[in-house]
C-alpha cells in the first residue's frame, strides 16, 4: 500500500466520468453492498475520490485492486485510444487447440522470461475475447502502471489488436504472442482505428457485406423514394445502380466506424505538363490521407451520390474487402496506375 | 447528344411542367414534394441529377416549361455539373424558361469567389438566380412558391404575361464591382 496505489486509483477515477462511476465501481465488486451504500455519487466528483482514497487506504486495497477496477472500465469502454490490429501467421499443428488457461501460463511465462519486471493482467470477456493489461518495467524500475499496454485476442483467431504499445515493447510482446499461440510469425495488419469494435469486425468480415449478383437485387425496392404520381425521375437506374455499386465495395447496412486511410505513394509523377517531374528519375512520394467520423460510411455515400465514379476503384474498395487502412502503392503492383485522388472530407 | 427542346411538344390544359436539375438529389426531392402540393394547376416535376435527359423516357416526357438548375454551393461539383448540363438546352430555353437557384449560400465555409462565379453565370445566361434554404420545412416551401410564381408565367397560365416578358425584370445582374477587391 503505498502512493502508487492511490495516485493510480486518482487516475482512474478521473479519466471515469461522473455518471459512469457508480456502474464501474459495482461491476468491480470489490466494495460492499455498505460501503457503495455510503458514497453518495450526487457529489462533485473529487469528493467520491477522495472517500475512495480514504476507504482504499482503511482496506488496504492491493495494487491488483485497483488494476482490475482499471481493466473492468477499458473493457467496457474500448474506444480511447488507437487500436492497432497485428495478423498471426504461419500456424503450427496445434494452434488450433490453444485454449485459454494454456494461452494465459505461456504468455505470462514467455513474457517473465524476457522481462524481468512485469505486471501481467488476463481477463477473458463474454465474446471469445482475452483481454491482456501489461504494466511495462525493466531491470531497474518497477512497472509502470500509469501507461499499461492492452491487448486484446480472440483464442483461434490469428487477429490481435493492442492499443499503447511502444516500439521498445513491441518485439517482446510480439515474441511472447507468437509462441504461446503456437503461431510462427506476427505481422502489422495495417489497420487501425479508434473504433475496438469496428477494427475487429472489419477484420474478421463480421459486417454485412454486399456480394455482385446479375440478378436485380431487392435493393431497387426499398429504396423508392418518389412517392407522387406526378413526380418522376428521368435518370432513375443510374442511382440504383450506383448504390448497388457502392454496396458491393464497401457493403451494405451500417459500416465499421473507421476514422481514417493512408495511402503512401511511392510511383512515378505522370503529369504531361509537368516535364520535369514526369522524367526524374526517383519516384515522387507522397501521402494521401482521408479523414472522417466514418470514413466508410462517407465513402459509400460518395459513390452512391455520384461523386466518386463508380465501379469504384480497387485502392478505395480494398479498405473493407482486405480489411486494410494502410497501403503503399508502388509502381510494380496492378492498381498502382491510377492516379492519386484528391481526399474529398465529408 | 440530344438537345431539349421547349417547343417541340404541346401544352397540357392547366398543367404546368418542372424539370429540377441538381447533382446531389437530395433537395430536389423535398422541393418536388412541396411543388406538387400546389391545387391551382397540375403540376409535373421532373427530376434530373444532369443533362441531357435519357432517350427512352423522350415519349411520355410532357412539355418542360421551366428548368431549375439546383447548385449547392459547399461543393464545387455542383457547379461544374450544372455548367455542363447548360449545353444540353436548346436556346429557345434562355428566353425566360432557365432559372438557377443556389442552396448552403450562408455557410461560412463556401469561397466566395464560387458564388460569384454563379452569379456571371446566370447574368451571362439573362436569367434569375433565386436564393433557397434547404435545410428547413419553412424554407423548402418558400422556395417552392417562388418556383411556382414562375412557373405559372412560363408554361402561360397567368394571362397579359409571358415568360420573356418577366425574365427581363428579374434576370439576374452582375455588379460593376464584382471582380474587384473588398477592403472590409
């Protein structure tokens, strides 16, 4: 019981706000039914601290109290920070069958092994998720609790999705991943969003996706909107047709909230203007970046209204059909021809 | 490319024909809506994301007695689609049956330079520019009464009028001044 324990339970009831602290703190189940009843949450908030600090002190509450109050609020509310999806590759026989308390022992031994000082954390969540808190320390220092790296897999998926992970910590989670999952390799998948959610089901295609049908599909239906006999659309097909289009690149019903796509060019500048540029040598580099609140969402509407031509290119369908918000394009690779687009921000 | 024509057709006793001609499709809906509410006449709206207008639909499409260009203002393509659909129009059209109406003119982030651009272009056409708002009830059906005021002299139902006649009182001018530089 020392100062990091309360100054980490000040930290966390701040970054709680102020109508969600009476749920997180029953969910953790770590205060009695009277000393719940004795708060009263109608208070400013740095009051409800400072009785949290007073009772943690009376209880002599742990530090592993206090991460779980920590992990229990993360787990419920995953969006706060970038989520970066990491791919699992080459399987070995047995990957399949890695199941949870197997999973757990591995990863903590495999990760005790590399570092001396670690705090470790494991919980398994409602939907086939483990969710991973690592207090990161080295030789000399204890673990700092005040900047843990989550991680999040699914147990027989290869996708693994981490938000606060420095690149001094990266190789060894990395190593400590691959090999308690049996897998041989991990690889970035470049994807990453603010949205937990929205990265998995992007990932694991678990969003309701249009396939290309000859057939005229329902969609023309249900989306008559001239109702009046004296109103009538003169280009009617087009727009279905649009939409149908759009669905079939990005797909239909709501869409994965992404918030953004970069595309980094490395090709030749093709301008017939421009000599000078259209000769050097070197490739012109630069980088394309689309931003929005739901950049697929935006997206599907650009092509169904016209803006963006349709069939929609490859380089803009390839988000949701790979799964990817992070390509380099180079000259080699089919695609790579088409020119740059201008971002259009919705 | 097939030009359309305001005379090629006969007219409807008591029926007046609209052609709305926007690229987002999106205000012209609620605007057609609020148009043909209106008793008095029969009115017929037709709608259009560009010219020129599909071949198959050239048989049962009535007399057109007046086209609104829709621009909005926030994006440039709107502009420019309209721009290019203008030469889909015969020339009869210009003599009073053309009008442009602009939408999102008060938001703050539009250039102001687009609207100007606008403005020569309807000047340069000898047609009235209307100002709409898009975004409320009130504003849909104010703008759709406008519309009608001057659809009823162009498909010739208000006698002792016609639509030459009150297109050169409202046609759209340019100031002097507009391609000078403001100092406020």
């Amino acid at each position: 019981m020392g100062d990091s324990t309360k100054s980490l339970l000040q930290r966390i009831i701040r970054r709680i706000p102020s109508r969600a602290i009476e749920s997180t703190l029953r969910k953790w189940g770590r205060l009695t039914a009277e000393q719940l009843q004795s708060i009263d949450f109608t208070q400013p908030k740095w009051t409800v601290t400072q009785e949290l600090l007073d009772m943690c002190e009376e209880g002599n509450w742990t530090l592993k109290f206090i991460t779980e109050l920590e992990m229990s609020y993360i787990i419920d509310n995953p969006n706060q920070g970038m989520w970066y999806a990491y791919q699992l590759m080459n399987p070995e026989d047995d990957a399949n069958s890695v199941e949870l308390t197997q999973f757990k022992e591995q990863f903590k031994s495999h990760l005790k092994q590399l570092v001396r000082h670690i705090s470790l954390k494991m919980k398994k969540h409602t939907d086939e998720a483990v969710w991973i808190r690592i207090a990161w320390g080295d030789r000399f220092f204890q673990p700092n609790h005040m900047k843990p790296t989550y991680a999040v897999h699914y147990l027989q998926t290869p996708y693994v999705f981490v938000t606060s992970l420095t690149s001094k910590h990266k190789p060894l989670f990395s190593q400590a991943m691959t090999l308690s999952t049996r897998y041989q390799a991990i690889k970035d998948a470049n994807l990453s969003g603010r949205n937990l959610t929205a990265i998995r089901d992007l990932l694991m295609r678990q969003f309701q996706q249009a396939f290309p049908t000859k057939h005229p599909s329902p969609l023309a239906e249900r989306n008559q909107t001239v109702s009046h006999p004296r109103i009538e659309k003169e280009q009617d097909g087009n727009a279905a047709n649009r939409l149908e289009l759009a669905c079939e690149a990005f797909g239909g019903g709501t869409l994965p909230q992404l918030q953004s796509a970069v595309y980094k060019l490395e090709t030749k500048f093709r301008d017939q203007t421009n000599k000078a540029m259209t000769e050097r040598e070197e490739s012109f580099k630069c980088i394309v970046k689309f931003a929005s609140t739901n950049l697929l969402e935006s997206l599907r509407h650009c092509a169904s209204s016209g803006f963006a031509s349709t069939p929609v290119t490859p380089l803009l369908s390839s988000i949701s059909l790979k799964g990817k918000n992070y390509f380099v394009i180079t000259d080699n690779s089919p695609g790579a021809a088409s020119q740059p687009r201008r971002a259009q921000d919705k | 490319m097939s030009l359309l024509k305001p005379f090629s057709k006969l007219p409807g006793i008591n029926s007046a024909n609209i052609l709305l001609v926007e690229f987002e499709e999106t205000f012209q809906q609620s605007l057609a809506d609020a148009l043909v509410e209106e008793t008095a006449v029969t009115v017929n709206v037709r709608l259009a994301k560009s010219l020129p207008l599909p071949k198959e639909n050239e048989e049962n499409r009535p007399r057109i007695d007046l086209v609104v260009f829709i621009i909005n203002l926030t994006t440039e393509l709107s502009f420019q689609s309209a721009e290019a659909s203008l030469k889909c129009l015969d020339s009869g059209f210009f003599l009073g049956k053309v009008c442009f109406m602009v939408t999102n003119a008060r938001n703050a982030s539009v250039p102001t330079e687009r609207l100007d651009s606008v403005r020569k272009l309807a000047a340069s056409l000898h047609c009235p520019l209307l100002f709409a708002e898009d975004q409320t009830p009130a504003g849909v059906t104010n703008a759709a009464e406008r519309l009608l005021t001057i659809l009823k002299v162009t498909a010739g139902l208000v006698p002792m009028t016609t639509a030459l006649y009150l297109s050169n009182l409202t046609r759209c001018t340019v100031p002097p001044d507009i391609d000078q530089p403001t100092f406020d």
